[in-house]
C-alpha cells in the first residue's frame, strides 16, 4: 500500500477559520451567542431573508423539526433507506416508525411512485434526502405533501449550494436541514441549521433548542437580567456555540471558491473515467450541483475488488450508505426496495475535496483505469491446455 493515503474527504480549512476562532476565544463568550447570530443572518440573506434556526448538527436539525411539528407515537415518516441512519433514528426517537421508500435508479433520490405508494393516513411527514447533491423530485413531493397536507422536511444535509428550477436549496419548501459537519459543501467543525418561512415554528424552534427557555443566556446578559429565566416548552441541548458559527463565517465567505473547486474535481474525474463502460457516474448538471461526493456505480459484482485494489494502491474509498431498512436496528421496518437493494451492491465513493490537487484527482483516476484495464487483459488472455503448458 502506498504510505500517502488520498482520504475519501478532507475538510478544507485554514487561517481565515483560524483567525475567526482565535477572535472568539478572546471575546470569553464561546457558547450561543453574537456570532451564532451573525451566521444566522448570513445564511438567511443567500436564502431569501428565510428564517433559520442553528444547531448543533445536522441530525439535531431534523430531530428538533419532528419533535416541533408534532411527530408522535403511532405517525409514520416516509424516507428513503439510502441515506445516512440519522434520520430513521431521529423519528424512531420520536416514537414514530420510518416508512422506507425506494429510490430511483437514475438519481438515487426518492421514487415519486414509491412515496405514493407508503401514505397511509397515518404519514405526518415525508423526509427527502438530495443524495449526494442531487436534488429530489421537489415539485412533485410539494404537491403530494399539499394534496396529503403533511409536512415536507427536506434533509440537504449534501446539498449545500445547490438549486432546483433556479431557486438554491433552502430558499423555498417547507422546512429545509443542513448539516455542517467537517465533510460537508461548507462545515462549522460541528453543526447545522434549519431554515423556514413560518415564524412561530422558526421562534419555537429557537427556544426548544436552548433547552426550552425564554431567553438566551446570550440575550439575558445583554438585557442584564443574569440567570433569571422561564423554561416555557420541552427542549434539547440543541444550540450551536459561537466557535462553530466563527468556522461557519469563514467559511460562508470562501464558499464561492469551496464549491468552484469541487465542481473542478467532478469535471476532471468525468474527463478521466467517462469511457469506461463498467461505471456508471453521477448524473449530474454542475450548473445546479455543489458535488458533496463523487459516487461510482460498479458493474458486474467488482466493486469490492475495486476497493481493494485502490486502498492497497493509497486511495481510500467509502460505500454512501449500507441501507437502513436492512440494518439490524431497523429490521422491523423491512420492506422490498429492489432498486435500493442492488444499487446498494455497487456503489462507491471515491475521493472529493476541495483541496486535492490536480496530481492527487489523476493519481486516482488513473488507479481506476488501470484495475479496469488488468480486469480486461485478463478477460481476453487465452486459456492454455496441458500441451500448451508443456
């Protein structure tokens, strides 16, 4: 194996974060606070003066929409397996059950056709997840959730940046989640937000994240009224910390290069692998997508030899994602998904970050192209018989 491993992603950070923690840190105030309202601020402007709620991640996002909308014990959420387990685990928390959906076979997104098929008059919500940037079926799922009057909670926890019909994600819908973890389109180190049009949601939002308090500790400083406080609503330890919205600012402000780098990366691998007929890649228009990661689609049951082959070379490679309704912990959810179930065999997420170099995106391009290459040299080699091997 090559001691220089190439990480499947890589947080892009550097001194403008840097500089930003060090100017919080020295202000002694860490927790929720001036920054955490600044980041708010900025998001809401890019998404058309929206309200936003930030959090401490991006499962937090979903979980605290659910528990404010009312999810609850016997109400079904409909969702597609192919996603990451936090977000069939934030409605079994809720006590509700995760009715999975299939996908489709050429976005990997949610099948319209499937999300029809699981309402029941028990759906409260339905959960769409923009895979790996690309962006749901959101026209249809708006009128099925207006015809159904449930809730649409888009989880774009990859699709940062993005657009749909020329709006970013975020800016319309129901209720959007991000994530901004270290691997995302733009990261706070931890945390996410969740962005609305509903005023008394977004302010209920806001006081169930702190624990469900009136004020603040920030706004009771400012007002001076200390530690006095009321506890007016069930709440969670939801909040972001100024160090994370410090990270998020930085980061906002270089998103322009974030996101023109990673389109570059996509472009580059497309040149480079586009030919070869035994991978199928995103389907993508980098006109509307921010790429979160690139994923391959290996035919003919060699993915897993793949892998091997690119990490003994030094090329890390991740498998986005095993799917829930087969894990142990949801097995009481099962359902057929036969697209699910075979796309699941051939996936695979090769390396996609804004700081990799040129030399890095075609030292992996080019693994690939030599395993394929071996792979078809050793398909046409003639096979010898006793006399030949004399």
């Amino acid at each position: 194996m090559s001691t220089a491993l190439i990480p499947v992603s890589r947080p892009d950070v550097g001194h403008r974060e840097l500089a930003a923690v060090q100017q919080i840190l020295s202000t002694g105030w860490l927790g929720h606070g001036a920054a955490v309202i600044d980041f708010e601020a900025e998001l809401s402007s890019l998404l058309g003066g929206r309200h936003v709620v930030a959090v401490s991640t991006g499962t937090a996002a979903l979980h605290l929409t659910l528990e404010a909308l009312g999810v609850k014990p016997g109400d079904e959420v409909i969702l597609p397996s192919f996603t990451f387990c936090s977000c069939p685990h934030v409605v079994t928390q809720l006590g509700a059950m995760p009715v999975f959906c299939d996908v489709s076979d050429q976005t990997l997104t949610m099948d319209i056709s499937d999300v029809r098929r699981c309402l029941s008059r028990k759906t409260r919500a339905i959960m769409p997840v923009h895979f790996c940037g690309t962006v749901c079926d959101m026209t249809s799922l708006q009128e099925i959730g207006r015809d159904q009057e449930v809730a649409i909670v888009e989880d774009a926890a990859h699709a940062f940046g993005c657009s749909y019909k020329g709006a970013l994600i975020g800016s319309f819908g129901d209720i959007t989640c991000f994530s901004f973890d270290p691997i995302k389109n733009i990261t706070c180190g931890e945390g996410g937000a969740i962005v609305l049009s509903d005023s008394e949601l977004a302010e209920k939002m806001a006081r169930k994240r702190m624990m469900g308090i009136d004020r603040d500790g920030w706004k009771r400083c400012q007002e001076g009224w200390g530690y006095g406080y009321a506890v007016t609503t069930q709440g969670f330890r939801y909040h972001m910390s100024n160090i994370n919205a410090s990270i998020g600012l930085a980061q906002l402000s270089r998103f322009p290069e974030l996101s023109k780098r990673r389109k570059k990366v996509a472009l580059k691998y497309y040149a480079m692998l586009e030919d070869i007929t035994a991978i199928r890649l995103p389907a993508w228009d980098l006109a509307t997508v921010v790429p979160f990661a690139f994923m391959l689609r290996i035919k003919n049951g060699m993915r897993d030899e793949l892998r091997e082959y690119l990490l003994r070379a030094g090329v890390q490679t991740a498998v986005h994602y095993p799917p829930n309704h087969l894990q142990p912990a949801f097995a009481q959810y099962r359902r057929p998904l036969p697209v699910t179930e075979v796309a699941a065999t051939e996936i695979m997420t090769i390396p996609l970050f804004p700081s990799m170099s040129d030399g890095e995106i075609e030292y992996v391009a080019n693994e690939i192209r030599s395993f394929f290459g071996a792979m078809q040299l050793a398909a046409t080699e003639p096979v010898l018989n006793g006399e030949d091997c004399a």
